[in-house]
C-alpha cells in the first residue's frame, strides 16, 4: 500500500499543567486558568484544515494519543469533542487506540468514567514512583496512596487497556528501592509498563542542580544493574520488552508509539506538536513540521491561518535512513531488512559498515530478516544511536 494510503496515527498535544516538575524538558506550561475553551477551539480547527490537505484527507487513523502537559487537565467533554470531530473527519479502524495521559490525583480520577465513554479506550499513568521521597525529589504532586487508588479506579470504570509509567536512577535511589516500585505496580496487572531512565535535560532545573554540585547522578554501574533488575522482573511476570524503555503483555503493545518506532506517518495538532509524512521520491524521502510552541501565539495562528507551522522540513536520502535505523533499534524486533532496502534501496549493513564491528563486538545481531541490538547492546544503546542522529 502507498504511504498516502496507510492509515497514519494523530497525537493531540494538550500543553498545560498544575506544576513543572524539575525534569522535564517538554512544551510544558503552568498558567494561572487554562484556555480549555479557546485551546480546544484551535485544535478543532486545525484538524479540519488537515483533514483537507492533500497528504491526510481520506486516510485512516490507527491511533489517537492525548499527550502533554497533562490532558487529564482537559474535561471529558473537550477531549470528547475533539474525538467526535476526528472521527467525523477520518476514518477510524475497527481496532483504533485511543490514549490519554493522566495523573494519579483525585481530580483526575473523578473523569477516568468519563473520558471512557466519551472514546478514550486507554490511560497511561504517571505513576513514576510509589516511594514518598522519591516523589517529592520528582517534583510530582500526587502521593503514593493516590497512584493505588488510581490504579483500583482505572480497573472499577472498565479500562481494560492501560499503562503505568515509572522513573528510575533517581540520586538516592536504590535497588530495594526499585524492586518495591516493580513490586507494587506489578501487583495492579498493568497490560503496559513504561520504565524510563531519569535522564537530566540541559535547561531544567535538574541540571541547573547538576552543575551546581547539589544533585549526583547515580553511577553508571547502579543504574545498568537497575535496568538489567527492572528487565528480569517484568520478564518473569509475563511483561516482554518490546522497546528499550516499555513493556507489554502479549497484544498490549502500544499502537501509537510503535508507529513511531515502525517509521509511520503521524499528524502533530497543538502548541509544538510534530509530524511526518513520508515521501515516494527521487531526492525526498519525508516532510517534517512542528507547531508554534507556544500557545498563545499557536492559537493566534491558528485562527488567522488554520494552522501554526514554525518550521519545516524536506528529509532526503541519507537522514530518512538515519531516523529509520534510529527509531527502529529501539525496538527488541529491530529493523526489518526487508523494509528498509525497499524505502531506501540498499541493506542497512551496504549504507553502515559498522555495523559489522558491532556484530562482532556482541552489540547488535543481524539475523532472521532483521538487524537489533543484543542485549548487551540495549545498555549501551546511546553509544550507538549517536552514529545515527
């Protein structure tokens, strides 16, 4: 099937939050009142531009994802409009998954019931920790008690289909410390788990931290043995790793994030949100765009233009490859041969040669139809994904 013809995926990026917490290096912003009406009114209107466009009309959507921020900020009744106006616009397939990101605090819980019937099929969690000091170094506001009774609410209101994310390497974290988090969050049965490294972004406050001396990251070997603690876990509870930071029962893979590791289309709506389509051409193989990040000035364009584009993209040869090896290592499947010398003509070994070295140094395997990293290879992922960025 042609690219323009493949159903594509659609990420709804909602930008406010309560608080910012201290790692976060996202298009995140705290205000004193929401625009809820005036914010849902410009992503309505972008979406019905797009939906006229050349590279989006009359396609089908796989996947709806809700991220932000925290859209869990948003009512039951914009997040249902915004979907009801999707839907009417593209067709949905009959399995399509639709997330949305939420808090644990009970304000959010109280519209779990809600976002469900209004189409929302799947919650991803912050949870990040269910130790009390370790969310307050977070900078999360919810406590421990709040993410349980989250998690029993989710199961009472009928999500079948949910997530629970975690952070690890905290400064001062432990093993005891992880293993207790794995514990407790395997005990709610989650069909998804996301674990991710606690990685410190220039600019934020974590950094500024950093390199005043006031935090220490934890020693590498620390955290490979929490990694390799957090692998051996899950594995044995029936959760498999599908792609270095996520884990999923059987058929609980998350749709939406595997479009994006599988090199699929994606339509970005709302303040600094990013899309991709790719391209069937002899010098372009992708066009990338992103959104106005912020957001007053990303609804101003909206209501003038109909869309708020900052920047964008032709993606030729070379870098498409890059980005296509880079998202797709990620995954435990890797990158099919198959695929890739049918987008860009030649195997992944004829356009890298290196990786030959890293077959040889145990790092990475090129068998059964596919290149992917070994698991020692995952540990030291980012020592290679830099020859491709």
């Amino acid at each position: 099937m042609a690219p323009e013809k493949q159903p594509f995926s659609l990420y709804i990026h909602i930008p406010y939050c309560v608080s910012k917490c201290p790692y976060c290096d996202f298009n995140v912003h705290v205000v004193s009142k929401i625009p809820e009406r005036e914010y849902g009114a410009a992503l309505l209107r972008e979406l019905e531009v797009y939906a006229r466009s050349d590279h989006w009309r009359g396609r089908g959507l796989k996947s709806v994802f809700f991220g932000g921020g925290t859209p869990s900020t948003f009512s039951p009744q914009s997040i249902g409009r915004i979907l009801e106006q999707a839907r009417s616009l593209f067709p949905f397939t009959e399995d399509v998954e639709v997330t949305l990101e939420a808090n644990p605090e009970k304000e959010d819980q109280k519209h779990f019931s809600a976002y469900r019937s209004c189409g929302v099929n799947r919650l991803s969690l912050g949870v990040q920790s269910f130790q009390p000091r370790l969310l307050k170094f977070l900078g999360r506001l919810h406590s421990a008690d709040e993410s349980r009774e989250a998690l029993r609410v989710i199961r009472q209101v009928g999500f079948r289909n949910f997530s629970l994310d975690l952070i690890y390497g905290s400064p001062g974290q432990s093993l005891a410390d992880l293993q207790a988090d794995l514990a407790e969050a395997l005990s709610f049965q989650p069909p998804h788990l996301s674990a991710y490294n606690l990685t410190i972004e220039e600019g934020t406050p974590f950094h500024h931290q950093l390199n005043a001396g006031r935090i220490r990251p934890l020693p590498e070997d620390e955290e490979i043995a929490m990694a390799e603690l957090i692998e051996e876990t899950l594995s044995r509870s029936g959760l498999e790793r599908y792609e270095i930071s996520n884990y999923a029962r059987p058929g609980w893979q998350s749709r939406h994030n595997s479009n994006y590791w599988q090199g699929g289309d994606y339509l970005g709506i709302g303040a600094g949100a990013h899309s991709y389509v790719s391209c069937e051409g002899n010098s372009v193989f992708g066009l990338r765009w992103h959104d106005e990040r912020n957001p007053a000035r990303y609804m101003e364009m909206v209501k003038r233009e109909g869309t708020a584009v900052a920047e964008s993209e032709s993606v030729g040869l070379a870098k498409a490859a890059a980005e296509f090896m880079f998202v797709g290592l990620r995954m435990m499947n890797g990158v099919s041969t198959d695929d890739f010398s049918g987008r860009f003509g030649k195997r992944p070994e004829e356009f890298y040669p290196q990786i030959g070295a890293w077959v040889e140094e145990g790092l990475m395997e090129a068998r059964g139809g596919a290149v992917r990293l070994t698991r020692r290879g995952v540990l030291v992922s980012n020592s290679i994904f830099v020859n491709f960025v």
